[in-house]
C-alpha cells in the first residue's frame, strides 16, 4: 500500500492526461497566502497563482485553501461551464479513492445537495423580472419625490427633515438592490448583474462595489468565522462572542482597526472612483442650487447618518447572537445554520429588511432571488430537524435586542 500524502500518478480515460491523487493529510498542507490547494467535487486544484485574478477576492480562496470548497463553490457561482473553464488549467489531481469527499455529516451533505437539485428543478433559482423592476421603480420614485419637494416646498428644515426621510428610504432599499445585483440573483448574465450594481451601489448610493464585494463574499464563506469574517472583525471597541475578548486581552488583535467599516475603502480602481464620482455629482446638481455646497454635503450625510443604523441592524441582526468560534471546517449546511437565525416573516418585514429576514435561506443558496426564499424556507426548516440542527426564526423586535445583549 502507498503511503498517504505522496502523489501517485493516476491514469484517466483515453486522451486525458495523468492526474496525481493526493490525500487529505497532503492537501491540508497547502494552506497558506503563497500555497493554496483546494478540492472541489474530489478534483485537486492549485489556485496561488490565479488568486489574486479571481473575481470575489483572493482572500476567498484562501480561506478555503486546504479545504473542501465543494458546496461553496456551487453556492456562490452563477454559471459553472463558464467558471470551470477557469478551473481546467489549475487543475493538479484528484483525492485518492479511498478518501472521503466530506470527513464528516456524510448523509446529511448528500441529503443538502439533493436538496439544492431539487430547488433547481423548481426553478426556485429563476429571477422574477417585474418584483425586482417595481423595487428600482421605488427607488427612483423616492428620489424623484425628494427632489420634486424641495423644488416646489424650498430648503427649510420640516422640508430637509422630510425629504431626508425618503432618501434614507430610498438608499436603504437601494442597498437591497445592489445586494441581489452583487450575488448574481437578477440577471442570467454576471455582467449586467455586476453592471447593475455599479449602478445601486456607487451611483445610488456613493460606494465601491469592489470594496463591499470583496468584504462581503468573505463573510458569506466563512461566517462568523474569526478572523475570516471580516463583518465580526469589529474594533476592540465591540467585542463579539466568547473568542473577541480573550483575544484582545492576549494582545492578539493589535491589527484591528478603530474606525466603522462602511468607511474604510481598502479595495477601490478608477473604475469605482468614477462611478461614486457620479453619486456626488448629481448630488450637488439637483440639491446644491437648492443647499449650495456645505448644505449638499450635510444632507448626504444626513441620509447615510440614518441610514446606517437601519442596514446595520438588519444585517447583524442574523448573525451576532449566533455562534462564533475559529474555523472549525463544517460542512455547509451546518456551517450557515449555526450562525445564522431569521426572523419572522411579514409583509413589512420582507419590506424593511430586503427579505432578508430569511438570512438561513440566503446563505445557504446566496444566488436565489429572495422573493422565492419563503417557499424554501419550509423545505430547509425540514432538512434541519431531521439531522438535529436548529432552524431559529424569532420575531424582529427580539433579534434586535439580543444584537445588544
């Protein structure tokens, strides 16, 4: 018998070239920022070199890297013919036969995926093209009316106060719409979901779509996750779970920086300097002859000022309380269930939160159109119980009280 962890040529079929099998004590060796292997449906493949090129961000790979990115990588890709073209020149063996494609939950991974084929053929991953085209209709009303006031009403503070009300309204639904264009859960094309988004996110709302989508697929691959979560990762300001605490005692998170997330742009081209120009520009066209520059400015900020909270809440609101620890290389299905909760559902709800008070069916299929997640919802809810995980759904009052607790 050879001797695990040393590759052993392995024949294909007729006209495919000889692929080396390694096992898990092997791959898991290759886990670093300059040496990263990953296994997707038992195929070895050697990413450091294409890292830095892939799309959602390299620290994606390399949370994975060492790991069984099967499920995931099924979860967060739109297209997989045009994604494996991608794989097919980093490919560089296969697992051994005799090891196993998941070290554990074997039953409950076979039963997940089938879950997913089934949701597949229910089409519950087609887009809805009128549900997403009446909420941009929103958005532009809300901007119009804003506008239209301010025009016909003038620039007093019962005016700005009101107006300020619909934009921040306006903005908040806008980040919903730019959270679906991001996961690829509009359009058939990945590039006008991504064009799109440019559009909600840096022209609607004055942000960088790279900076947020890099941030953002981190923490869907490694939720709650420390230090992969990059939305736990809160200042020593804002200690979260049992681990945070400990560890800045210990002087382990010297690296944490003080200032508020949705600031901080690390990840930005001139691409995305150009589109959150834009954001700025039409600002002070349509409000600066009304506030002139300073009083422009102290609007927009008005509106992110209150904005803020609601879209902060609404996304902590499914995660904070739950589970946190380091990785600890859950299958999927396990990994999202634990550290995330919904909250119950209802017309102003679905509304307020973007629908994502289903935040379980999210994580768990990301490029699922959200008007479809309540009919999931039953289905996962089953799958839960019968391997013993716990589905929690509590009414929204609740879950933002324990964000604080």
């Amino acid at each position: 018998t050879r001797e695990l962890g040393n590759p052993t040529p392995w024949s294909g079929s007729v006209g495919q070239k000889s692929l080396n099998m390694y096992s898990w004590q092997e791959i898991q060796k290759h886990n670093q920022k300059a040496d990263q292997w990953l296994v997707i449906n038992r195929k070895v493949y050697d990413v450091t070199g294409w890292a830095n090129k892939h799309p959602g961000g390299s620290r994606v790979l390399n949370h994975y890297a060492g790991e069984d990115a099967t499920d995931v990588f099924r979860a967060m890709h739109l297209d997989l013919d045009i994604v494996k073209l991608y794989l097919k020149p980093l490919l560089i063996g296969e697992l051994a036969p005799e090891e196993p494609s998941q070290e554990r939950n074997k039953s409950l991974v076979e039963d997940f995926r089938e879950l997913r084929r089934t949701l597949e053929a229910m089409n519950m991953f087609k887009a809805n093209p009128t549900f997403f085209f009446l909420h941009f209709i929103q958005v532009l009303i809300l901007e119009t009316l804003a506008w239209l006031i301010v025009w016909h009403f003038g620039s007093g503070w019962p005016v700005t106060i009101f107006i300020s009300c619909l934009l921040t309204i306006s903005q908040g639904q806008s980040s919903y719409l730019q959270h679906d264009l991001g996961h690829l859960s509009i359009f058939t094309k990945s590039k006008w979901n991504h064009l799109m988004q440019k559009l909600m996110m840096s022209h609607c709302k004055g942000l960088s779509t790279s900076w947020w989508n890099h941030r953002h697929f981190q923490h869907h691959v490694k939720t709650n996750i420390h230090p992969k979560d990059p939305d736990i990762d809160m200042g020593a300001l804002f200690l979260l779970g049992e681990l945070q605490p400990v560890k800045v005692c210990l002087g382990l998170l010297r690296e944490m920086k003080l200032c508020p997330g949705h600031l901080t742009v690390n990840h930005f081209s001139l691409q995305d300097i150009a589109w959150v120009s834009s954001f700025y520009i039409r600002h002070f066209i349509t409000f600066g002859p009304f506030y002139g520059i300073f009083g422009t400015i102290l609007l927009i900020y008005l509106v992110k000022f209150l904005e803020s909270p609601w879209v902060t809440y609404v996304t902590q609101m499914s995660h904070v309380p739950m589970r946190m620890s380091k990785e600890e290389n859950r299958d999927w299905l396990s990994a999202q269930v634990l550290t995330t909760c919904n909250v119950e559902q209802s017309i102003f709800n679905d509304w307020f939160t973007g629908h994502l008070n289903f935040q379980i069916e999210h994580h768990l299929f990301p490029t699922m159109p959200r008007h479809n997640y309540h009919k999931v919802a039953p289905l996962v809810r089953s799958l839960c119980a019968k391997h013993g995980l716990q589905y929690v759904n509590k009414p929204m009052l609740e879950a933002f009280g324990d964000i604080v607790r």
